[in-house]
C-alpha cells in the first residue's frame, strides 16, 4: 500500500488540484463566482433593452418573439408566440400606407418581403393609422435568418420610429411653401414698386426738363436787361433779384434731375484733366455774388494745390455748388471760405461758413433726401432738400469721400478727390 493510499490529506489535496469539468468547461469546484449567462440569454436581453422594435418570425410567418420596444410602440401586437394569422387580425384594426400616403397591405412590408425573397430589406418607410386617429411613421429593414443546413429559418425585422421627423419634414415643407408664397409677393410687389418707381423718375425728369426750357429763356433776357445802359439803380436791383431766384430754381431742377438720374443708375461719369483754378472760379460763382449783395466776405485759398485734375467737372462743380449754396444759405454774418489742397494723390476741397452750425437733429438725418433745416422763425429753408443727399452720392460714384465738423461758431464740409478718377468700365 502506498504512501498516497494511506494518507487522507494527500487525496484531499490531489482532489483539489484536479479540476472538475461542468458544461463543457473545467470548473473550480471551490469558485464562488457566478456563472456567465447563456448566449440567449443575452441577446434576450439586448433586444429587451434596445428603443427600436424587433419582430421575429418563422417561415410559415408565425410571430415568435417582440422585443418590449416592439410591445410599446405596437400595442395591439399579439402574445408571443403567435400564429401566422396575426398578421391579418392586426391588418383588421390598422391601416398601413407607403411612404407616399397610398394605401398598402401589412404583407407588403419588409418583414414578409425578406421572407418570401430570402434578401435583406432595407429603408423601408410607411405609416399605420391606429383606430383612435394616432399616425405611426416607420422606417423597417429585414434581414433574412438561415439555418446551419442553409435553408431559410425565419426573418427578423427592426422598425425606427420616424414619426417627430416626418413632422418636423411636415412643418419645414409648409414653412418652404409658405416662404416661396412670401417671395413670390415680394418679387411682384418689387416688380410693381420698380415700374412706379420708374413712372415717377421719368416723370420727374421730363417735368424738369419742361421747366427748365422755360427758365433758361428768362435768365437769357435777364442777362440782356443787365448791360442794358437805361436800367436805374433800382431797376437794377429788381432785375438782380429776377437773376439769383432764376438761378435758385436752376439750381433745385438741376438737383432734381440728377438725383433722378442717380436714383435710376443712368448718372454717367466722365474723366477728364481740368484747371483747379478755372474750375474753383466758375463753381464759386453764383456764391460769390450772393455774398457781395449779402454782404459777406467770401474767401478762397489755394494750400500746394495741383494745377490740374482728371475729374467729371460738370459733376465736381455740382458738388461744390451745392455745398457753397449750403454755406451761403445758413450764414447770415461773417465769410465764406473756399480752400483747396492736397494730401498724397488726392485733391480736398473745403468749404467753411461762419453760421450757427448743424444740430443734432439735423446731423441725424444729414444725407437723407428732402430733408431740410428749420429757420429761426420755424420757415423751411428754400430749396428741395437734395443738396448734401446728391453731395454724398456723387462722391460716392467718382470714389471720393465726404466729412464735416460743426460748432456753435460754424461748419466746414471736406470732400476729398483722387487727383485721376479712373472710371469704372461697365
């Protein structure tokens, strides 16, 4: 006999040492821990735990297994399992439609498509309408199940629900709709408010046009009257008073006409070189002889300012008109000042008057058209109130600038040009 045979501790502990084996694996039979669980056991339970609803059918379309998501969002579904027949018990009680709205039947949809086919079923979108009026939206896709021989076991479908997306699709088509309703007015308001705009425009122009035939006769015999030797001294002021109101409305149909062309693109800017000086002398001199009558003095100063620039003139000496008109009208007592100068390749001009200044009110809405200062006496001032609205634009379309300051004791307008306006080629 041996050592081992006679020795119980030596059997416990080779007993020990040997493992047992339980299920196909060697167990500790001294392991406390639990035993993992079966395979379907866990897929059970990922299926239980999943949102999208699972259905599993045989191949004689028997309802073998709904996950608790499928129970929820169907819960007409039968116990499982299920005969075939569920499928038409539940058809009874629903109605199905495709993803178009057109009527369907419940076999047509991807769980029996994969079984008759044996292919897998994808993107799948139809809804069921419930008897309470409830809509349901989903998105299903199959996958055929094969057995080890081959040969097809069942299917097993998931279904997504869609239904807060397709509202939401339901509410930003009606919101596409309605905004391509809201364009559509909008282009055809915009159409009507551009053919009166244009009505008006012509209008405005060609009105101006008939005016001012008229009046250039008039200031044309005014001016004969004026060297006439037989006029006496208050003749010739009468007749001096017929010049400048001429030349004041000369003046506002100009401004008229051009804000007209402007506002309608067909202002045409031209470039050209032209004498700073001839051109300072024949901008300022309608103001000139305002102020002389006025008694104001009226100063021009010329600081390292070029002989010549390529500029429009007709349109650069509108805006210096307008501006030097401004001055005028808003000065009562003391100068006017013309200075020109020079900064790098541009050409500044500044016109400074000695008037009260602009006010805040006033500064608000400097540059908007007809929109015009008060008098003392609470009277408008003469003019259209287009005169810095055409200063800015035309500025803006010979790529020059505009700025002013102000104070109690007067204001000064800038406008800066470049010594070569290139126009652009259209």
């Amino acid at each position: 006999m041996t050592c081992f045979e006679t020795n119980p501790q030596a059997q416990l502990l080779c007993l020990i040492s040997l493992p047992n084996r339980q299920g196909g694996r060697w167990m500790d039979p001294f392991d406390t821990r639990p035993a993992p669980a079966t395979m379907e056991v866990r897929l059970r339970a990922l299926l239980s735990s999943m949102h999208s609803a699972i259905l599993e059918i045989d191949t004689q379309g028997a309802l073998v297994h709904a996950n608790r998501a499928a129970q929820i969002m169907l819960p007409d579904l039968p116990a499982t399992p299920a005969p075939p027949e569920w499928i038409h018990e539940f058809e009874e009680d629903h109605i199905f439609r495709d993803g178009h709205g057109a009527p369907m039947s419940s076999t047509e949809g991807p769980l029996l498509e994969a079984l008759r086919t044996g292919e897998s079923q994808r993107d799948w979108q139809f809804s069921i309408e419930f008897n309470n009026g409830r809509m349901l939206y989903l998105m299903g896709a199959a996958e055929p199940l094969f057995g080890a021989d081959g040969r097809l076991s069942g299917v097993v479908c998931s279904y997504q629900d869609i239904t807060e997306l397709i509202g939401l699709q339901h509410a930003l088509e009606e919101q596409l709709t309605e905004t391509k309703s809201a364009a559509q007015e909008l282009r055809l308001t915009h159409g009507e408010l551009s053919r009166a705009h244009n009505l008006q425009a012509g209008f405005i122009a060609n009105f101006s046009h008939d005016l001012r035939t008229p009046l250039s006769g008039v200031l044309g015999f005014a001016d004969l009257l004026d060297i006439s030797p037989h006029l006496d001294v208050e003749e010739k002021e009468f007749l001096q008073e017929i010049i400048d109101a001429g030349d004041s409305l000369r003046m506002m149909i100009d401004s008229v006409i051009t804000y007209s062309n402007i506002i309608s693109g067909t202002v045409r800017i031209t470039s050209e070189w032209h004498d700073i000086d001839a051109l300072v002398e024949k901008s300022s001199e309608a103001a000139r002889k305002v102020c002389t009558r006025r008694g104001l003095e009226f100063h021009m100063e010329m600081v390292d300012a070029p002989e010549k620039m390529c500029i429009d003139e007709m349109r650069l000496q509108e805006v210096l008109e307008q501006l030097l008109d401004n001055a005028v009208k808003f000065t009562e007592k003391g100068h006017i000042t013309l200075k020109v100068s020079s900064i790098a390749d541009s050409v500044v001009f500044e016109i400074s008057d000695t008037g009260p200044g602009i006010s805040h009110e006033a500064e608000m809405r400097l540059y908007e058209p007809y929109s015009k200062a008060l008098v003392k006496d609470g009277q408008l001032r003469r003019g259209v109130g287009l005169g810095l609205t055409l200063v800015k634009a035309l500025c803006d379309l010979m790529h020059g600038k505009v700025d002013y300051s102000t104070s109690a004791q007067g204001t000064t307008f800038r406008v800066q040009f470049p010594l070569i306006y290139t126009p652009v080629l259209s």
